[in-house]
C-alpha cells in the first residue's frame, strides 16, 4: 500500500515536472513569435500530452506558394494579428496559446484529424474532449481578428483586444477627397450651380445604393476573400453556393446586375411618350430587355445560393 502510494506520487511529480517544463517552452517561444508552429512531436508534447491546464488554439493551413491558397495567407493576417494582441497584452497569461499546423510540415497531423481542407481553425480545451463549437466556423462569421477573438472569448473565457498596426489608407483617401473637392472648386470659381443639379445628387444616391445592397458592409466586416480557387480543379468561383457568407466578386456582380435593371426602368420611364417615333420604341423595349433578363440572372444566383427556391424566369 506505502509502495503504490509512493508511484502514485513519484508519478505525479513527474508529470507536474513535464507539465511545467511544457509551459515554459510555450512561454518562451510564443514571446518570439506569437505563433507557434507545431510539427509531429510538437504537436504530441503541446497538445496529445496530458494532463494540461493551458488551452491551444490551433490553425490548420496551407501557405506555401505551390498549394496558391489565397485565403490561407488573408486568414494567417488575421490569426497573426490576433496571437500577437494577445501574447504582447497586459492580461497574458499561460492560460491560452495560439499555434499552427502547415500542411507540408505536417500532413499526418492533417490525417489524424481527418481535416481535407485548409484553413481550418480548433480549439483544444485544457480538460475534457473537444465539441462542435471547438470548429471555428470561418464562412458565417468571417476571417477577420475580431470574429476569431470573439470565438475564442465564447471557448474559453479570455477576452482578447485585437490590436492592429496604424493603418494610413483611410488619412490618404481622405487628404486626395478633400484635394479634388477644392481643386473643383477653385476650377469652377464662385459658380456652385452644380451642386444644385439633381441629376449628380441622383447618380450618386444610385451609386450609394448599388453598392449597400450588394453587401458592400457585410463584406467590408467580415473581411471575405474575393473569390475562391478550388485546389484540386482549379475552378475560380466568383459566387458563393450557401446562403450564409458570399465573395467580394460576387457583390460587384450583383451591384452590376441591380444597376443594369434600374437603368432598365429608366429606360422605360424617360421612352419619348410618342410611341411612333423609333427612339421610343427602342427606348422602351430595350429598357423591357434589359430588366426581363437581368432579372433573370439575379433570380439565378438567388437560387444558386437557395436550393429549395423554386422560382425563375429566362434562366
């Protein structure tokens, strides 16, 4: 009985002794780089080794050029972004670590986990097994640092202030803005009638429109990729076939298509109201033309992104 007792607690310091020694190896790499990156044996000692009382959150990608994941390196940003707030805040703690995976560094991790795609982002909580909410869910809540942070407060109860480096894109828009706003100014002297034409008040509102409706700000806070590339054909897909997320491609498309139907309408409403003239008649069936078949096309790519909806009209 002193003899099993004395294993069990020889045994026991001998893992609080690996345990330790894990931690501080996580400490003093993850202060390097805020991700780690884990190859088979580290993958074992950080993560399959047991007991742990730290979780990891670990990103399963594809960054070599040859594998042209473009998504991988728009994800890896963010990830990056999000492990460097965290390892270099005031709040950190040994508590939660951020690593990676590549696929050419470490396939048979890939295999293991069954994963067949790249990204993928999991949670390994530090007791327990892993659940369906440990899977990041990258398509309905977008790549960008702020989704992953909020996932990553939800598993495992740290909050995280994603920090980003100054970004001066918006200051330079804005000065070249404001420059072409007074050189038109000082071209068109005192006169200001322009601003009085309905027609630009008009084109613009149309402009504003267009582009809200197509999902501009849905996509401007998610952080979506332009298009997807499948690795295996090769295909681009310009649109996306669930209804929960869609590509930065596919809101110019629907923009377009919108606006092509509205110019339809306008068509027919500013036709000359002689309808014996040619013009007119152009006018008027062309404008038809135009809203018949891109109408067609946007109920198209809505049913391409609903299954069930039964619906079409050209197409």
């Amino acid at each position: 009985m002193i003899k099993r007792a004395f294993i069990i607690a020889f045994l026991a310091l001998v893992l609080s002794s690996s345990l330790e020694n894990r931690v501080e190896q996580l400490n003093e790499i993850s202060y390097r780089s805020p991700v780690v990156k884990l190859d088979d044996d580290k993958y074992k000692s950080f993560i399959r080794t047991m007991p742990r009382n730290y979780s990891i959150v670990v990103m399963f990608t594809a960054l070599s050029p040859n594998r042209n994941c473009k998504i991988c390196k728009e994800v890896h940003t963010e990830y990056t972004t999000l492990a460097r707030s965290h390892r270099y805040s005031r709040n950190f703690n040994s508590d939660l670590f951020f690593t990676m995976v590549d696929y050419d560094g470490g396939a048979s991790i890939f295999q293991r986990l069954k994963l067949t795609s790249a990204p993928v982002i999991l949670h390994f909580p530090a007791s327990g097994k892993r659940k369906k909410e440990d899977k990041f869910d990258l398509e309905r809540r977008g790549i960008n640092a702020e989704a992953v942070a909020k996932w990553v407060k939800d598993r495992t109860d740290i909050g995280i202030e994603v920090i980003r480096p100054p970004n001066y894109t918006n200051a330079i828009l804005l000065g070249v803005f404001l420059f072409a706003v007074s050189g038109t100014l000082l071209i068109k002297g005192n006169s200001l009638d322009f601003l009085y034409k309905w027609k630009y008040w008009a084109i613009t509102s149309m402009f504003i429109m267009f582009a809200m409706t197509s999902g501009q700000m849905w996509l401007h806070i998610r952080g979506a990729p332009f298009a997807h590339v499948d690795r295996n054909s090769g295909r681009t897909s310009f649109i996306h076939g669930g209804s929960n997320a869609m590509f930065v491609a596919e809101s110019y498309i629907i923009a377009i298509v919108n606006g092509v139907i509205a110019l339809g309408f306008i068509m027919m409403a500013d036709a000359p109201k002689d309808q014996t003239t040619l013009n007119s008649k152009y006018m008027s069936y062309g404008g038809l033309a135009l809203v018949v078949v891109f109408f067609s096309i946007l109920l198209a790519i809505f049913r391409m992104k609903h299954r069930a909806y039964p619906y079409s009209l050209l197409f």
